[in-house]
C-alpha cells in the first residue's frame, strides 16, 4: 500500500519548511520530501539572509516588511523548542545608498504607504553616520580590469535611505531546523535523500509523486518548493506550458572578507545596499564582512542547466569583482590573499519577482523563482500559500478572482494574483537580486 499524505511539499529550504508549519497548524498531515540530507542544506544554506525592504514594487516592500515581524518574534512565532536552539534575528539595520540603478522616490512612497519608518540621509548625514565610507560617486558600476574603475570622482553619491528596523538573520540553515521542528509538532513529517523522480497524475489532478527509488506516495495536494530545482519539478507535472513566467537556475558567489582594523563591525556596521557600486554587504561572524554583487550590467551572469552539476567553487572574476568594489567603499578594508566565501544556486523568474501560485494542474501549487531576494519573506509565504491552497482546494477560481490575503501584522491587504504565473514581465522590477 502506497504512502499517504494529505500534502506533499518537495523541498525542505526556508520556503517548503515554512509552508510545511503553516499548512499542519491547520491540520494537513503534510510531507516534505527533500533530495538532501536535512533541512535547509541547499541554497537556503547559501543564503545572505538579510531582512530589508528595499524592493522595487509596492507588494515586494510590504512582503518583506510584513515578514520582518515574523523574525522580530522568532522563538514566539515558532511555539515549539529545538534542541538546536533557534536562529538570531540581528537588526542592524540598512543603509541604501542612492544610484541611478533605482527609483528611490518610488521606494519612499511605498515606505511611507505601509508606514515603514525610514530616515533620508543626505550626504553629509550619511559621511557622519558611516565615516568608514567613500562616498565617492562610482555610477556605472565596472570590473576592475575596466580603465574606468581606478579613476577618481569628483561627485559624491546623494545619499541614503535608512531603515532602522532591517537587519539579517544570524543562521538560515538553523532557521530551517527550527521550522522543522514546529511543523512536526504539529504532525508534519520529512523524509531527506530521497530524489522525487515523477508527478503523477490522473484525471487532470495531480496524484502524487514516485520516488527515484520506487517508491509511490499518494497525496491530492503537492507544493513545488525545490528552489533552483523547480523548474525540474514544473517539467516533471507538465505545467510549464500554463506559465507565462518560468524559473532557471542562476550560479551566484558571496565573499567574506576581514573588516577594517580597529573596527568591530559586527558593531558598527549594518547591512548597505550600494548600487552605485554594484555590491551589497553586511557584517558577518568573526568580526568579517560578508559581500555580494547586484546584478550591475557589467557582471556577466552564469545560467546553470543542471542544478546538480555546476561549480562549487570561489573563482577569480566574482571575487575581485565584488570585494574590490567593496575596497572602493571603504577604503582602509583588509583583503586577504586567499579568496573565502561560497557559490550557490538563485531560483530566477524572469522578471525576478517570484512565482506563488496554482497551476493549470490541480492540487499542484508553485513558491519557486524564491532564491536571491525572497528568503527574508518565507514565514508570510507560508501562511500565504496555505490560505490560497485552502480556498482552491475548496473551489475558489483564483485565476479569475484573485484569493484576498490580509497580513496579520501590518493589516494591508496583500494579493496573492500579483505573483501569479500568468502575469506578464513586471516593467518596475529591477531585474536583479534586489527584487
């Protein structure tokens, strides 16, 4: 006799766990299923894990600042223990140091619409509040080897918006055990190294999934949640040709470099999107700094076709890329002789806004295109996805009439049809990590 469950979620990373907790607080006995060795050791393990809200679209920004409450309380949201104890949410707060890349007035308008409290910086504040800054003005963002990059600028940047309830979290791969945990409190259960070979279905409903082993697991409900796999997943139930929007996987390196001496970052630092520059950083463990690109023109992108076949490995462009921008920012910044730091997989859409959805298959349900900018958003993703899987399940025609989502926290209502499969190219994304 076959395995049941009422919901199979492929994928344990912080999206599929917290979908997981979510839907077995309200009684599905759901069932993750994840090709590796425990939760969240894929790209959720990679991620940066930064919590601000700095998106390009009005619905990115309040997800995200919805989603920083959840964080905020942690422990308290969970409910459940864990022998491992529980990641730390760290408010450093961010600083978003003003380019041409963004439409900053358009962001500040959406700060001001949710009621997200911000400050403006105007030069002289910003040289106050982070002296260890140039605050020499890059724009265009350009690689080192580029004549271009040693040349000195006259100009300044701007300025900055100042986000004092952002920050990062200390432990994303533990956030995923710490989920883990709470769902099986509630009688979720997750099977690890076990490779989901098929979706099957029947009668235009999905059925359940075969295993690479054999083995069939029945369920009227599953949830592709299997980050820089999901397009793997979406071929496998034949959904893609329903999708106006796809997902492929994107390579993607972050570096970790000392801080200045003298300085305690982990103090005085906060995480600053500098796209004028092209990176974004924040402080990490061991007094370090941990930095990545923002997709400025000039870096070239490495698409993967295999998600389980790609280099795991720091290589030179991205490191001198990256971490010599950082040198440009702040100047008296120690760069080591060996390069340290990690690549992983993104989960793109094509517009880089994400796909939370149905699919033209029944009891097939999407939370892909999540890697790069989303991990912050997982605790409202999971209740999200849980009240638009319930009202399909019961017969709500969300491709029509878009499932209402109310967040608990800041009470705006949030439609889940902004991030429908079906919509076209989003002109206002910014077509990078920021979202």
């Amino acid at each position: 006799m076959n395995k049941k469950a009422d919901a199979i979620i492929i994928g344990s990373g912080v999206m599929g766990c917290a979908i997981a907790f979510e839907m077995a607080k309200k009684g599905y006995k759901t069932l993750n299923i994840d090709k590796l060795p425990t939760a969240g050791y894929g790209s959720t393990s990679g991620s940066c894990a930064i919590v601000r809200f700095s998106y390009s679209t009005r619905p990115g920004v309040l997800l995200a600042y919805e989603s920083s409450f959840y964080w905020k309380k942690w422990a308290e949201y969970l409910g459940t223990a864990d022998e491992k104890g529980f990641a730390r949410y760290i408010n450093s707060g961010s600083v978003l140091i003003k380019s041409d890349d963004q439409d900053f007035g358009r962001m500040e308008r959406h700060f001001k619409e949710i009621g997200i409290p911000y400050e403006e910086w105007d030069t002289e504040t910003l040289k106050k509040k982070m002296p260890l800054y140039d605050l020499s003005r890059f724009w265009p963002p350009c690689l080192p080897d580029d004549e271009k990059f040693s040349e000195t600028s006259s100009e300044t940047v701007e300025g900055a918006l100042y986000n004092s309830d952002s920050g990062y979290v200390n432990d994303p791969q533990l956030s995923c055990h710490n989920l883990q945990r709470a769902a099986e409190a509630h009688g979720a259960e997750f099977i690890y190294n076990s490779e989901v070979a098929a979706v099957r279905r029947a009668d235009g409903r999905v059925i359940g999934v075969t295993l690479k082993d054999g083995q069939e697991i029945d369920a009227p409900i599953v949830v592709n949640a299997a980050g820089p796999h999901s397009f793997v997943i979406n071929r496998m139930a034949g959904v893609e040709a329903g999708m106006n929007i796809r997902t492929r996987p994107l390579r993607h390196e972050v570096h970790i470099v000392p801080a200045p001496e003298g300085v305690d970052f982990e103090a005085v630092g906060c995480h600053t999107s500098d796209g004028d520059n092209g990176v974004y950083f924040r402080p990490e463990s061991g007094n370090t700094i941990l930095v990545g690109g923002e997709d400025p023109e000039c870096d070239p992108k490495e698409w993967v076709e295999d998600p389980d076949n790609f280099n795991r490995k720091i290589t030179e462009g991205p490191w001198t890329a990256y971490v010599y921008r950082l040198a440009r920012r702040i100047p008296s910044l120690r760069i080591p002789n060996q390069p340290s730091g990690l690549a992983e997989l993104y989960d793109v859409a094509d517009d880089w806004i994400p796909i939370y959805d149905k699919s033209d298959l029944k009891g097939f349900y999407m939370a892909v295109g999540t890697s790069g900018n989303q991990y912050k958003n997982a605790p409202v993703v999971g209740v999200m996805m849980t009240e638009l899987i319930e009202a399909c399940e019961n017969g709500h025609d969300h491709d029509k009439d878009p499932v209402e989502f109310t967040c608990k926290h800041t009470g705006l209502p949030l439609s889940p049809g902004f991030f429908s499969r079906l919509r076209e190219i989003n002109p206002d994304s910014s077509f990078s990590v920021n979202g």
